[in-house]
C-alpha cells in the first residue's frame, strides 16, 4: 500500500525487505505460500492451495534451521517478516486457529519485540513492520486482558515518534491495565471491599475514556477523515461513509474504536452489579449505550473504502474494486461489532453481509471462521461476561465457605 500524506504505507516493508541482499530463505519461501494460498481462496483453487501448503511446511522447516544455525539471526528483519507472513497465511487459510483468533504468535511477536535494533532510528520499512507487529500485539493484549511485558514495548521510545500508533499506544496500556484490574477484581468473590473496588474501576475507565475522546478529537488535520451521508451504497447501514487518506489511517481509527468499545462493556458490566438507580447514574447508562452504537456505525462507515466500494471522494464505483488488504484490516473491527450484544439486529446483519464478502470475494477464510462462529461469539470469553460470570457463582462460593467454617 503506497504511502499518503500520512507519511506512512501499510506492508510498504515487505517489498524492500524482501528483496535486500540479506533476505533469509525462509522469508523467499513464505512470500510465495502467502500468495499462492491467496489465489487459491480466491479462484476455488485446490491444487493452488496444496502448493500453498508446500511453501508453507518448506517455511517453518527453513525457520528452524535458520534458528539453529544462527539465533542472532533471530534480530533481523527478514525473519520477523517471515514470522509475520507465516501469521497471514493462517489468517488467509484459516487453518491453526482456535477460539480466540487474535491470540495466535503472541509470544513470536514478542520476540520480535524484545529485540529492536538502532538501525530502526533510520530505517522506515523496519520501523513500520515493528509497528504493524505492535498493532497486532496490543489485540491479542486487549483481548487477553493482559498488559505486554515492559521491555517488549520499550521501542517506542526509539526512531519514529510521530505516528498515530506512537501517540494513541499510552491510552492502550491504560485500557488494558483496566481490563486487567477489573478481571482481578471480579474474580475475588469473597473480598469485603470488591464492590467499592468495582466502583473506583468504573470511575477511572469512565475518566478514561473521557482523555481517550479528548485526545482524537484534538488530532491533526492529517489524520482526520471525511465523511459523507450513506445515499448510493444500496444498504441503510451505515449512516455516514468515511474517506481516509489510506488504509493504515483508517485501520487505526478502527483500533482505536475497538478500544473504546471493550472500555465501554466492561463499564456497562460493572453498572449492572453496582446497581445504583439515581438519575444521573441511569444517564450515564444510557450515554454508553449510544456511544457503542455510534462506534459501531462508525466502524461500519470505514467498510466501503476500506473494501475498495468507493472512490477517495466518496462516490461509489460501480463495479466495486476489491481491496484484500481492506478486508484483512477489517476482520478484527467486524469481529468486535459481531460481538457486541447490546446493538440493534441490523449491525449484526450488515457485519455478516460484509464477512461474507471478504469471505468470497477475498479469499480470507478467517471471515468464514468468524461467520461460522458468530453463534459462540456471545460465550467469548469478553470481560463483561467474566464479571457477570463472576456474580452468579458468587452466591455458591460464599455458601461453601460457610460450610467449611463451621
């Protein structure tokens, strides 16, 4: 994806670091099991998709050979690309995930994180694959309910400090420790003051997500987006069609929804044990409420240009130009809105319209792992449900207590 005024493309690494004299093998055999497992989605191919497979088994072979005759090889670029190739031909195939898609590689990339290296200071291609690395580290995180480890985040400190990833991650590790803390919380059944706790954790994500609105809203011209009334995509939903510079922007404003949105059920999970009924409280409900369902429009405002529906101007095509990287960008902000309980029928209907077409059209099966799944997504494992899960066992806990005290 070529760079825009944005000063940044997305994948725009993978042709210069592929094609530098110290490109490893394993990183000339993963490129070609990506695009050969690509096709084969797309045209329906079995015998692309074996040769996929091949390249694929002949990569992982490779990794492990260049692992053992040189681990500091481990350092470089070419094999953090590789590890990331390995990660989107999975994604492609659908093939090695589990329940939770977007916790797969978690501890790979964070070996490539723990290991930066000064050239990152004057290389853009490295720096922007550390940064895509990252983005992919700060979801499996959000959704782990887990802060990464110190020294596996300490590079931002180093080369490029201008982008939106470098200026929005503080507010990730926040949103995170608040997860975290409240799943530490929820999960104490028996603490006299978990109540009260659960209190202050609702006052400081409230807080929060108050700095994390303040905060884009003040962002430069740059990375702002314009949006024009939904009247020619054929569909009710979305309201609004927002045109980005590029897809890295409009991605990371997803990212950024997506954030929001997880602050905002775990806000609406501990409302609903507090309890408390007063005016202002009730008002403060039902303002999180409206807001899920403005970040949810809004990520389905991203859905014509990011799948290539409509021209930078915001007009439709009218033969729509499928863009695969779109998809990919989209399946984890669709994932997220597919899984939010509380929003009309009608999102939930759009967001499996929009799979489908990443599925088919594509060739990304991980859409149709996601659509297949869509019936389990409300049993994730969000951390909403894990304080309400928390709340009915309650009751038993203490009942076995009693018993063993007396």
């Amino acid at each position: 994806m070529a760079e825009g005024r944005t000063g940044y493309g997305y994948f725009d690494f993978i042709p210069s670091i592929s094609a530098s004299a110290d490109a490893l093998p394993c990183l000339k055999s993963a490129l070609p099991a990506v695009a050969l497992a690509n096709a084969a989605k797309q045209r329906n191919q079995l015998d692309l998709l074996w040769r996929a497979r091949q390249k694929y088994g002949e990569t992982l072979s490779l990794v492990k050979q260049t692992l053992r005759a040189s681990p500091d090889l481990c350092a470089g670029d070419s094999l953090r690309l590789t590890i990331l190739m390995l990660s989107l031909y999975e994604l492609i195939t659908g093939e090695g995930f589990m329940k939770n898609f977007w916790d797969s590689h978690h501890e790979g990339r964070l070996m490539i994180l723990r290991r930066p290296t000064e050239h990152l200071r004057y290389n853009r291609p490295a720096w922007n694959l550390y940064r895509v690395t990252h983005t992919h580290l700060m979801t499996g995180c959000l959704l782990r309910r887990k802060c990464p480890p110190e020294d596996a985040i300490t590079w931002l400190s180093m080369g490029h400090q201008n982008g939106l990833i470098e200026k929005t991650n503080p507010f990730f590790i926040r949103v995170i420790r608040v997860l975290a803390h409240t799943q530490d919380v929820a999960r104490s059944w028996l603490e006299p003051m978990r109540s009260q706790k659960l209190r202050e954790i609702m006052q400081h994500g409230t807080d929060l997500d108050r700095d994390i609105t303040n905060f884009m809203r003040s962002l430069p011209s740059v990375w702002r987006y314009t949006s024009f009334p939904n009247n020619g995509t054929g569909t009710t939903l979305p309201k609004f069609i927002h045109v980005h510079e590029d897809l890295f922007t409009a991605g990371s404003w997803n990212a950024w929804r997506c954030m929001r949105i997880r602050l905002i059920q775990v806000l609406l999970a501990i409302a609903e044990l507090v309890g408390e009924d007063s005016r202002d409280f009730n008002s403060q409900l039902m303002t999180w409420r409206r807001t899920l369902t403005d970040l949810a429009d809004d990520v389905c405002s991203t859905t014509p240009f990011l799948l290539g529906e409509i021209d930078s101007q915001g007009v439709p095509r009218g033969t729509p130009k499928g863009v695969a990287l779109g998809g990919y960008m989209l399946l984890y902000p669709l994932h997220i809105v597919l899984a939010v309980q509380e929003l009309p029928e009608s999102y939930h209907r759009f967001v499996e319209s929009k799979l489908t077409y990443i599925a088919k059209t594509m060739g990304i099966e991980q859409a149709s792992i996601i659509l297949k799944a869509s019936k389990m997504l409300k049993n994730f494992p969000v951390i909403g449900d894990i304080v309400l899960e928390a709340e009915r066992f309650m009751p038993s806990l203490k009942g076995c207590q009693q018993a063993i005290e007396e």
